[in-house]
C-alpha cells in the first residue's frame, strides 16, 4: 500500500515480548499470521514477528492510532501471556516497511520448516548491530539471536 506524506510524518513504533500461553502449532502460527498481515494491512501497519523457543517478540511500525489499536487486540490474545511493552516512540521512516508483517520462527523443522526466501531477512536481523541501528533493530536482532525476554530497562 503506497504511503502518504501525511502517514510518513505521523508514523509510530512499538515493540512487544510475550510467552506462548500454550505449545503452537504450525496452523496456529499460519493463523496469527493470516490475520496480522489482513489486519496491519488494512492500519497501514508493517513489521516484523519473531517467534522462537514459545516466546514472541513483534516490531510494529505506522500511524500511532493505528499500531496502538493493534497493539490492543494482541493484548486480549489467548496466545500470548507474560506481554511486555518494552519500546514505543514516534519514528522517522520505516524499517520494514515492504512487509505488513514479515516472520520468522525458529523451530523444529517438521513443524515451520524455515524459508529460503527469510535468508534476506535474517541478514537484517544479523548486520542490525551497528552503531547505526536503531534501538528497535537491536532488540530484535538480540532476540533472534538469543531469545530472552528483555527488560524494560
């Protein structure tokens, strides 16, 4: 979806960490995203979900109102518990702004064999440790790399 100037001056960023209330199949994690990527799509929201060892960690980036409203549906998710804000600030450009929601999952290969087509996307996640990366690419990039719930330090 092309963005406006208007949606550009006004974007927002929030990042959450939550523990799976339960083990996750490979159909539930195919449900969480159908109706993320619907949904962001419809806020003008892009972003980026992690899921690795039954926790979740969610980029989520575009019109304040937008990313709150679906910061408040995740909320009321049984998926999810143990939900940590950990960042949320007004934000310059995007990040991931050609994905309403790009995702990545580290399990067990029978159950969300991972893609060739992440490799660029790990890349990111990999370089996003630089003196030039914003706070939001290092949190997950941590994350990725080592999936402990952070601190809201």
């Amino acid at each position: 979806m092309p963005m406006t100037a208007m949606d550009q001056s006004s974007l927002y960023s929030l990042v959450y960490t939550s523990t799976a209330s339960r083990p996750l199949a490979k159909s539930d994690l195919e449900n969480i995203l159908s109706s993320a990527r619907k949904r962001n799509l419809e806020a003008q929201v892009t972003g980026l979900l992690l899921f690795t060892d039954g926790k979740f960690m969610q980029y989520l980036e575009g019109p304040k109102a937008g990313v709150l409203a679906i910061f408040e549906i995740i909320k009321t998710s049984s998926l999810h518990q143990d939900m940590i804000a950990i960042s949320q600030q007004p934000l310059e450009r995007r990040e991931y702004g050609e994905w309403s929601m790009a995702f990545l999952a580290d399990v067990d290969a029978h159950v969300l064999p991972r893609a060739i087509e992440d490799a660029p996307l790990i890349a990111r996640l990999e370089a996003s440790t630089t003196d030039t990366s914003t706070l939001a690419q290092t949190q997950l990039a941590d994350f990725w790399k080592k999936p402990e719930i952070p601190s809201r330090s």
